[in-house]
C-alpha cells in the first residue's frame, strides 16, 4: 500500500471512492449536500452512506461523531469503515479528504493507518480452485487538504505497512515460521537497510553463549532448530541505544507441562512480540530515525518429548541466576530472561520487552490495554505516552518486593512459576527484573492484545501489536 498527499479539490479526486467525514450535528456542504442520498447520511460515529455525485464518481460519507470528541484513535476507527465502503464496491484506490478537526499530520497519519490495517488479509493458504474471485487488495490512499501532512502521510504508511507484515508473520503456522523462518526475515531487513545488520546464534552458539533458558526450552524440539537473533540499528550516531526484546515462542505446546488441546493450535501466535519487535526495526530503519536500536529475538519452540526441559529442572541464566522450574509452560520468563542480559551485554542503555507472557493479562485487561511493568519511571512514562498516541495502549501494574517474595527459590535463587497463582502478570514481570541488569527497563505483556481484539481496523486475528508503539517510541526518543 502506498499513501501520499495531495492537495487536488474533492471534483478532482479519482480514486474509486472518495471518503468524506461528517461531525454530528453538521451537515455535508456543497456540492455534496445536493447529491441525491446526502440527506441520508448522519455524523453517527462509525455510520456511511455512499453517494454519487459524479465528480468524484463516489463518495461515502463517514460518521466521525462528535467534532469535540475526534481523535486520531477515532480517524483509525473511521479509516477502517471507509476500507469497508471500498470493498464494498471493489476499489483499489481510496481517497480521504482531511477533515477539518483536530491535528492534521496525527489525523492523517491515522487514516492512512485504520484503512491499511482494516485491508488485511491472510490468504497465502487459499488455494483460489472455489471460483470465487480474489478480494481487491488496497494499492493507494490519497489523502487530500490543505494542511502539510506529507510527513505524517509517510509514517502512516510505513506503520500500517510494517503492523501488516507482522500480522503476516503471527498468522503463519508454526510449521512455516520457525525460528530459521524468524532469522531469515531478520537477514532480509538487514540486506534491505544498510544501517541495519544482524546476527544469529544456533543451538550450539546458545549452548556456548550460555543462555541456560533458551537452551532448556529448545531441548523439547529436536527438529526444529532455536535461533537467537540479534539486529542492530545504527541510526544515531552517538545517542541512545534502545534495546528491543521480543517473545518468539513459535509454539508453545506448554511442554512437559503441557496445555489442553482446545485453543492450542493459537499456540502459533506465541511470538508476536518478536514479530513487533523485527517489523517496527524495518519501519524504524526505512523512516530513517536518528536512534540506536539492538533488537534481540530468543526464538524457539516449547514441546514436550524425550529430551525435553521437566517440572523440577534447575537450569543456569545467562547472567549466573540459577532457577527451578516448576512449570515449562512458563516458558517465555525463561527466554526472555536471557535475551534481556543479552541486550544489555550488547550495549543498550534501556529496554523495553514485548512478551504474549501470561493468560493473567487476558482476565485482567482484556484486549484494550497491554501490561506495563516497568522499574523505571521516565521510560514507564516514554512508553504510556507512545501507547495513547498509537493507539497500542498499555496500563502500568506494580513491583513490589512482596511479589518479588513470591519468585524466590528454595534450592535455587528463582523459581520460574509458583503454586500459588497470585498476580500471574506481576510475578512474571519481577521475574524478568532480575535479569535486566541495571537497565532502565519496560515490559509489555501483550497476550491480550495480538490476537482477537475485535478492534475496528484490526478484526479477529493478528494485531501487530506493538509496531506503532515501538516506532512512536523511536520517534519520542530520537527528538
Ligand atoms: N504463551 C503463554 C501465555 C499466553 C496465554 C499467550 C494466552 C497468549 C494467550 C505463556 O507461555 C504461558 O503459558 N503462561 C502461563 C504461565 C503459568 C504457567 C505460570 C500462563 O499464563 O498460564
Ligand atoms: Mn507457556
Ligand atoms: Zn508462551
């Protein structure tokens, strides 16, 4: 999907629909009001009617709600119903004229964004032999005003663009994503950026690295290699260097420890955060922003057989911290607690980790926000900030040394799970604290939010959570 500005009249406008905002209240001008079917149209937020005024050919009217009430969140929204009008009738090109409310560039940016992402489709296993005819797919969305907005223009686009390509990825079965898929993708954007390079570990390069959670985990699945992916954005010269860790579990059967079999098959998700984290260095890296970024990806599967990791194991973190575990299916602490120490060896200054972590997040917040869990206050703030603006958002929970009580290990310094099922979120995140080495640090629990929001412009499925925070992120950091 490509986006630009432009500054053509409605009657110029030739893209097979031309979407229009209408606030409650108001009514559309001229010459749509004397369009047959104008008066059908209302400002109810969400509602559309499409009319044909001849110049431009159609027009749908889109209900944007309240004048007062119009944010970009509410733009993504109303991009997503204009991509509806759009499938409607067929089209391929979709333009907006700006509505007159709000900051141009972030309404902008949002329409490009709502009508992209609601385009989304995963069709690569179809095989197209039912005769039904293959969707329109969205090539272009023009978005005309008078306001300078080609900057905003171009972000929307490379977002949208990149949270799609995650989406990809999340959809994909475990039997194609592997963690060499994972590696492989991160290779391409490093060969498609030449500030950007990476660098994989296999399973012996985990084993002589030390990465004790990673290993234990990969020795369930003794055909499917792990993989640990680090990508380096040079983009700063001499400024921060932010640190990116994302979950990339390409599927966690729970191991020996294992799940019950309804809803497993969703298990293929379990690496959207690694996803987010190798898609948002693509759009970071093609945007071009003046930030360092040292993406680490443990990529692995969790499966119970002969030789995998057992409830009771005692195993060895990369940064000396010895931990029994209790259960396998709290696998993702285990991973990712090495990839933290890993990240911060490799010179970032602050993390901040996206993790489909915990079933808890899910009873306590549902699809709306993300867990935040953060021992730094200034960067718990950087990220909320980047979560509004994204619409990605996330809601802060505690540490407390009474939660970091419940981690501790009888034989061990941690246990990685415990009988008990207090604050099931909290304990993973003060978990996590422990390998964070001195870094300001934010974890984003994400398994609410990747899947099955039922977001307008996100729909059932992959959200992709997580790319537009990330980059919002970059953006902040890099002013
Ligand atoms: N990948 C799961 C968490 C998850 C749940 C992701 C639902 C997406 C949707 C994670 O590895 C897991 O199994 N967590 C356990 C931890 C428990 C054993 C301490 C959980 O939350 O049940
Ligand atoms: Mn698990
Ligand atoms: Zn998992």
């Amino acid at each position: 999907m490509k986006a630009y500005p432009t500054d053509a009249a409605l009657s110029e406008l030739d893209a097979d629909l031309v979407a229009v905002g209408l606030f409650e209240g108001e009514s559309p001008g001229e010459p749509l009001g004397s369009t047959a079917g104008a008066d059908d149209a209302s400002g109810e937020f969400k509602s559309t009617v499409t009319v044909y005024p001849g110049k431009p050919e159609r027009v749908a009217i889109i209900g944007l709600g309240e004048r007062e009430q119009f944010t970009p969140e509410r733009a993504r929204v109303a991009g997503a119903v204009s991509h509806g009008a759009l499938r409607a009738v067929k089209g391929e090109a979709l333009a907006w004229l700006l509505p007159g409310a709000g900051d141009p560039g972030p309404i902008a940016g949002a329409l490009v964004e709502g009508a992209a992402l609601a385009s989304f489709e995963f069709d690569r296993f179809k095989t197209g032999s039912d005769g039904k005819e293959a969707p329109p797919e969205l090539k272009s969305i023009e978005i005309a005003g008078p306001a300078d907005v080609g900057e905003a223009v171009r972000i929307g686009e490379a977002v949208a663009n990149a949270g799609n390509r995650a989406r990809y990825l999340q959809s994909l079965p475990a039997n194609v994503a592997t963690p060499a898929y994972l590696a492989d993708r991160a290779g391409e954007i490093a060969a498609a950026h030449e500030t950007v390079s990476v660098e994989i570990l296999d399973r012996n390069g985990i084993i002589a690295a030390g990465m004790g959670g990673l290993e234990a985990v990969a020795k369930g699945g003794s055909e499917i290699e792990p993989r640990l992916i680090t990508l380096r954005y040079n983009g700063g010269n001499d400024g921060e260097t932010l640190g990116l860790v994302g979950k990339s579990v390409t599927f966690d059967t729970g191991g020996i420890s294992i799940k019950p079999s309804a809803g497993m098959h969703e298990m293929k998700m379990d690496m959207s955060g690694g996803a987010a984290v190798l898609e948002a260095v693509a759009a970071i890296a093609e945007l071009g922003l003046e930030i360092n970024l040292i993406a680490v990806l443990p990529a692995t599967e969790n499966m119970p057989s002969g030789t995998a990791l057992k409830p009771g194991d005692v195993i060895t973190q990369l940064n000396g911290k010895t931990v029994e575990v209790t259960n396998t299916d709290a696998e993702g602490r285990l991973i990712l607690a090495d990839a933290l120490v890993h990240c911060a060896h490799e010179g970032a200054d602050r993390i901040v980790d996206l993790a489909t972590l915990t079933g808890a997040v899910v009873i306590g917040l549902g699809s709306t926000y993300a867990a935040l869990i953060s021992n730094d206050d200034p960067l718990a703030e950087e990220v909320t900030i980047a979560g509004e603006q994204s619409g990605e958002m996330v809601w802060r929970l505690p540490l407390h040394d009474e939660y970091k009580q419940l981690t501790r290990g009888s034989i061990t310094d941690l246990v990685n799970a415990s009988a008990e099922r207090k604050a099931g979120t909290i304990y993973a995140g003060s978990f996590l604290e422990e390998f964070t080495e001195g870094r300001p640090w934010a974890h984003i629990d994400i398994a609410g939010t990747a899947w099955d929001t039922g977001r307008e412009y996100w729909g059932k499925g992959p959200t992709g959570f997580g790319v537009h925070l990330l980059v919002a992120l970059a953006r902040q950091l890099s002013q």
